[in-house]
C-alpha cells in the first residue's frame, strides 16, 4: 500500500512538473500584426518550381490555434488561401500534386485558387529592421473569393 502511494505521488509530482514547464493553462496568443513568411523569391521559387524541381502551392499551420492556410501564386501576385472552403464551416480544401488542383475533403470537388476566400498578404519592408522583399500574412483580414474559372494556382 505504501508503494502505490509513493507511485501516485511521483505521477502528481511529474505531472505538476509537466504543467509548469508548459505554461499551464495559458490561452493560445492573439495576432496583433501580420505573420512574417519568409523572403518573396524563395517563397515564389517554392511554389512555381524550378527546373529541377516542379514546385507546389505551400501549407503554412497557423501559430494562433485556428486552421493552418496555403500560400499559391495566382496572377503573378502571391496570394495567402483559407484552408476553409467558402460556406463551410468545416471543410477543409488540401492540395493533391497527382490532380494538380485544390480538393475539397468534404464531397471531392476540385477547386481553384480564386474559388477560395483569402488573407491579407503584403510584400515588402514592415519595419525598420525587416526585409524589403518579406512576405506578410495578415490571418485577422479575410476577404473573399474571387470566382473566376481562369487561375494560375
């Protein structure tokens, strides 16, 4: 009897020790500026591939607990795609290399990149100590889909 109180002892100890050292109960942090990405060529070299490689759009998980968001280029301008499709609350819209195309995981339907709502993306210099060709994602704008049947992503 003596053992299994020390065991349950040391489990309550190791997980107080997990607790603190995690930050507790503290609340996922809240945006208050746009998400830096990294420099605008290698991000648009990743997506549109070089001759060695064939490039795709890029998955980006979102470092404020909501869904994650994929970054394409679309009319030469590099565009920031909910991960959300339009009217849905919970339909998440993947990548697939082998079809080329965005898929909707709730009924299969191919989408385009201007079928999907997106964030706020600036490209440049965002304070003195910033580069002149980062890329910005601002996940508290969205706007909507454009809609259009022609797309580059």
């Amino acid at each position: 009897m003596f053992a299994v109180g020390i065991i349950i002892f040391a489990c309550l100890a190791v997980a107080g020790l997990l607790f603190f050292a995690t930050g507790g109960a503290q609340d996922t942090p809240t945006q208050t500026k746009p998400l830096f990405l990294g420099l605008e060529p290698e991000l648009r070299d990743k997506i549109l591939g070089t001759s060695e490689d064939e490039g795709s759009p890029l998955y980006f998980a979102n470092p404020f607990g909501d869904n994650g968001f994929w970054l394409d280029v679309e009319n030469d301008d590099i565009v920031a795609l909910n991960l959300i499709r339009p009217g849905s609350n919970d339909c998440q819209v993947k990548w697939r290399e082998t079809m080329g195309s965005y898929i909707a995981e709730c009924d299969g339907e191919r989408l385009t990149s201007r079928d999907l709502d997106r964030f706020e993306v600036t490209v440049g210099k965002q304070a003195a100590d910033s580069p002149e060709d980062g890329v910005y994602v601002d996940l508290r704008v969205v706007e909507p889909a454009p809609g259009s049947a022609d797309s580059t992503g």
